[in-house]
C-alpha cells in the first residue's frame, strides 16, 4: 500500500462529467461535489490560459469522487491511503479526480485544487513527461495564476514545489 504525501488537486452545452460515489466517501450535507459550470468554466479557463488543448477534456471530463483523509482509494491501479495533506488527486487510468472532504465550490481554495487535477488531465496527452511529478510544476503555476486572478496570494512554497517536480534520477543525495 502506498501513501501519498502531497500530490496536489469547462463551455456550457458539453456533457456533464459524473460524479461518482462507488464506496467512496459520503458527501456530507454542506460539501456538494462542483457543479458542471464551475468544471466547466475551469477546463475553459485552463484553454485560455495554456498551451494546453483541452477540447478532449471538454468532451469527457474526468469523475469526480470526494474521499476523506486515512481513507483508502485505489489510485493509478494501486491501493493509496489518502494523506493528511492531501487536497486532491488526479487518477489518470480511471480519468477520475478525488477531492478530499470537506470540499466546498464557493471556497477559491478548494476550487483551485480542483482546477489543478483538471490541468494534470489536460497534460495527459500534450507532452510526454519524463515522469509523473514532471508535471507538477506547471499545474502549480496555472493554479497560482488562477488564485492570483480571483485576488488570493497562493503563499506556496515553490522551493518545495520545485524539489517536488523533479523526476527521481534528477534529484541527487
């Protein structure tokens, strides 16, 4: 079993992605999962705002599943338990997104974190990346963009981010 240590985490006529509840966590009454128009409206704004084309994410958005911290998830085929600093994850075999509750869509926060899985998904098929964590850098930077844009500093370590994005054969002891 692998635990995860910090892997942080849309026009209007489109399908609406599905959101799934299989055994996952149960939504509490206050933490709705996003609504189409924010996923919506997330997927155009990375369109506008990257190299990134996110026609295919248009048209088949990833599920939502919302799960809590010290729950286990099968995450890329593997079991994961969801760690404390987690805020949300990208599942690119099950093109699924897991928010960690609680989980509100009027919190910018939570948004952005859903906004940065929704940028993993639209790296999926734009570049060949060297490795996984290759692609964090560019997702954190967009998701800063984004939290700049609605007025909030991201006050994120990008020392940290930066250690984080390299691929284990670049990192030496």
């Amino acid at each position: 079993m692998r635990r995860a240590l910090a892997l942080l985490v849309l026009l209007f006529a489109l399908p609406a992605p599905a959101v799934v509840a299989d055994g996952l966590a149960e939504v509490p009454g206050d933490c709705a999962p996003p609504s189409d128009t924010v996923i919506d409206t997330l997927i155009h704004w990375i369109g506008a705002n990257s190299p990134y084309d996110v026609r295919a994410l248009h048209a088949a958005p990833p599920s939502v599943s919302f799960c809590r911290t010290g729950q286990e998830i099968t995450y890329e085929g593997q079991d994961l338990i969801v760690d404390e600093l987690l805020r949300a994850a990208y599942d690119a075999r099950a093109n699924r997104i897991y928010l960690v509750l609680p989980w509100h869509e009027d919190d910018p926060r939570d948004r952005s974190a859903l906004l940065h899985e929704l940028v993993h998904a639209a790296q999926m098929g734009a570049a060949d990346w060297p490795c996984v964590q290759a692609m964090e850098w560019d997702a954190y930077q967009l998701q800063a963009e984004w939290l700049r844009q609605q007025g909030i500093d991201p006050g994120f370590n990008w020392f940290d981010i930066y250690m984080r994005a390299q691929c284990p054969k670049d990192i030496h002891p």
